[in-house]
C-alpha cells in the first residue's frame, strides 16, 4: 500500500474541512457577498440621521408697460418684457446656477457660521413649463436643515441686489456720457442762435408774422380808404351837378359869408336895393331920393366886387353874388356838406398815398425779414432737434433705469423652507430593498454560474 491510512489530527481535520470547502467554490462566494451586503446595510443603518429641507421660489411670468406723455417733449415708452419671452434666455436656469455658485454659498455659510463643505450643495430642481424653482439641502439637525435653505434664499436675494445696484450705476455712467454729448450739441445749437440775433434785425420768427399781420392790415385798409375815397367822389359829383357849384366855389363862399366886411355889404346892398324898389314905385327915376338911392346901390355893389377881387381874384363878385346863402338856408347846408365829403375825399386820398408808402416800405423790409428768417428757421430747427433728442433720450433713459428689474426680475419665496420632521436618511425600507435586492441579485448570479454547463447544453440540445 503506497499511502496508509493515517488517523486525523486536530489540525489535520480542520485543513480537510478547509480543503473540502475550497471545492465548493460558489458557496464561499455567496457566503462572503452576504457578510459584504450586511456590513454595508448596517453601516447606512448606523450613519448620522440627515434632514432635508425644501422651499419653492418662483418668478414672475407677466411684464409691464408705462407710458408717459410730457409737454413739450413727447411721449416715453417704459417696457418690461416678461422674462420668458426670449427663447434662448430663461432667467430660471440663470438663478439654478447662482444657487450653486460659490459666491452664494460662502455667503450663506458665513450667515450660519459653516464652511462651504459643511453646508453642502443644494439640490435645484426647475419644473417644465412654470417658472417655478424648487430648492432641497440636507444637515443634521432639523434646524440646521431649515436655516440652510432660508440662509441660501437670502444670499441670492443680496446677489441679485448686488448685481442690479452694479447695473444701474454701470448705466448712469454710460447715460452721463450721451446726455453730455446730446447738451454740448444743443449747447452749440443754442450759441449759434444767439450770434445770429445778435448780428440780424430778426430775433424771432413772430416778428416775421406780425410783419405779414400788419402788411395785410394796411393793403385791407388801403382797400377799404380806396373804396370810401370812391364813394365820396361820386358823392361830390352828384352833389355839385346838383346845385351847380364846385366844392372850391362853395368853399370861398362861406368864406366870404363868414367875412365881416363882406357882410357889412351884403347888408348894406339888401337895404339899399329894398329902399329902391319902394322909393321907385312912389316916384319917378328922376326923384333925387330915388337917385340918391340909386348911388348908394351903385357904391354898394363896386365895394362888393371890390372885397370880392381882393380875396379871390377877378370876376369872382358875381359869381359869388350869384351864391347867397342867406336866402336858403337849406342850400346853405348842402353846401357844407359839399364842402364836408370833398375835405373828407381829399383826407381819404392822402391817406391812401400814406397807405401805398406804408405797404411799399413793408414789403421792403419783408423781403429782408423772408432771407433772415429762413436761416433763423434753420438754426431753429437744429436746435429743437437737439432739445427733443435730449428731453427724449433722458426721459426715456430715466425711465429704464427705474426699472431695475429688467435684467434680473423679480423672485418670490412661494413656500417658506420647511421644518423636516422625518430624517431622510437612513431609511429601513431603503435598507431592506437593498439587502432583498442583493440577495435575490448575488443568489440568482451564482445559481446561473453554477448551472451553466448544464444550461448549456440544455440550449445546444434545442438548436
């Protein structure tokens, strides 16, 4: 007999139990998978409890618009776009981010006295189709976990605050810039209006209409003396026709009518002729009462004819003889109204000269006024181009800077952080999945690999 048989020790029996558990193979790692499971399940059942706390923020979905209308400067539109109406920017996705900055998150955790490694990363979750953001982060107290989420809501808020006060003063500097280029232009604008003032007659375009009033008021009167002027002559005309006397024959008339010498005569010259008449129809021509008479009449009339010459010249005493206006007082009075409506038609013509001088001397200085106002009008318009580029650009700067939120918009705490009152970690039901799962998994592994020949085979017999 090559090998005798030999009796066991101790440790021989424990190296043949060895030996013969080596040969099953699958059992021992089965057995060490289990012990593997379990110290991994025991060690997440043993870890410190953690809390979550969750908030939902959420942002605005409508914009607004102002607008407003200034005298003497136009209308400022103000519009704040809603912050989803561009495709290619969502705010929401710009605010997860923030969130998850390092810059928020060191503030939050020096708001809580912690590191950033103590305070952990957020979990951000954005919901499709709302613009509502949800906030989770986990400590190991209750407290903690909920002063985590109100501490990173605050840091935001001062981040967004930061930022908007760091645009509006970014954009006041850019503003002064234009609004000190539009003024010095209406500065220019300005000057150059006051030189031409100073150097012209023209200082304003209402100089040129008040011109324009007034020449269209003296051709309307001109118009208006000319038709009066008209009408009086053809007054006179009839008027003289009438009574067979010029306005200049009327006129010396009551002249020498209003001549005290003349009337003296005139007088003298009724009464003799009246005691002639009554002495000739008593006696004869040859009485002397009646030539004495007759000698007074003679004298009377050659004083006339003489006081007649004196004043208006030859030939005048009969004509005026002819014109006594003592005897009608009615014609009397239409003599003076001859003489009234051709002193008025003479005062209508001169006027109407003065008028014609007026209208010529206007027109002149018109047509200076028309070359000075066209280049005022110009400068005029240059400068009210640059006061309304300016008011405008302003206003309409001022307005957008008011609205601070158009960069950044609004953000709302919708749900305050909540006070966990569950840990969410570690779980039993997670625990016993997992150590079920892991069972059934390695279990149904090793069965497979244990059976495979005969799987095998079993398959080959099938094809």
């Amino acid at each position: 007999m090559k090998y005798p048989i030999v009796p066991l020790t101790k440790v021989g029996l424990l190296r043949a139990q060895i030996y013969a558990t080596l040969k099953r193979p699958y059992l021992v790692v089965a057995v060490v998978s289990y012990l593997l499971i379990a110290l991994l399940i025991s060690l997440y059942l043993n870890k410190a409890p953690s809390f979550t706390s969750d908030m939902e923020m959420v942002l605005p979905g409508t914009g607004s618009s102002n607008s407003v209308t200034l005298d003497d400067i136009g209308q400022v539109v103000s519009q704040t776009n809603t912050p989803f109406a561009g495709g290619g920017f969502n705010p929401r996705v710009n605010y997860k981010e923030m969130l998850s900055s390092r810059g928020v998150r060191a503030r939050a955790a020096k708001t809580l006295h912690l590191s950033l490694e103590e305070l952990g990363q957020p979990k951000i979750k954005l919901t499709e189709q709302t613009s509502i953001i949800s906030l989770s982060i986990n400590a190991f107290s209750r407290d903690l976990a909920q002063e985590k989420a109100l501490a990173l809501y605050e840091s935001l808020q001062t981040e967004l605050s930061n930022l908007r006060a760091d645009e509006v003063l970014r954009r006041d500097n850019s503003i002064k810039q234009v609004l000190d280029q539009y003024r010095e232009r209406m500065n220019s604008t300005r000057k150059a209006i006051t030189d031409f003032q100073q150097l012209s007659i023209v200082v304003s375009t209402e100089q040129m209409n008040q011109l324009i009033n007034t020449l269209y008021g003296v051709k309307e009167r001109q118009l208006y003396v000319k038709a009066e002027s008209k009408q009086l002559q053809q007054y006179i005309n009839q008027l003289s026709n009438d009574l067979g006397v010029s306005p200049k024959l009327a006129g010396q008339a009551f002249t020498l009518q209003s001549d005290v010498e003349f009337r003296a005569y005139s007088t003298e010259l009724k009464e003799s002729i009246t005691q002639l008449s009554e002495y000739s129809s008593r006696w004869g021509i040859n009485h002397p009462k009646v030539k004495a008479q007759q000698k007074r009449l003679n004298f009377t009339r050659t004083a006339i004819n003489q006081r007649s010459n004196q004043m208006f010249g030859g030939n005048s005493s009969e004509i005026f003889n002819s014109l006594n206006l003592d005897l009608n007082p009615k014609r009397s009075e239409l003599f003076a109204d001859l003489i009234d409506a051709y002193a008025n038609q003479k005062g209508n013509d001169s006027m109407f000269y003065d008028l014609g001088r007026s209208i010529n001397h206007l027109s002149d200085q018109l047509i200076i006024y028309s070359r000075e106002v066209v280049e005022l009008e110009r400068l005029q318009r240059e400068f009210n181009m640059a006061v309304a580029i300016f008011t405008s650009t302003a206003a309409r700067l001022e307005a957008s800077k008011a609205d601070i939120f158009a960069s950044y918009p609004v953000l709302q705490m919708l749900t305050p952080p909540s006070y966990p009152i569950k840990q969410s970690s570690p779980k039993n039901i997670i625990a016993l999945i997992a150590a079920i799962s892991g069972f059934l998994f390695i279990t149904f592994g090793l069965f497979i690999l244990w059976q495979r020949n005969n799987l095998i085979q079993i398959l080959l017999k099938k094809s």
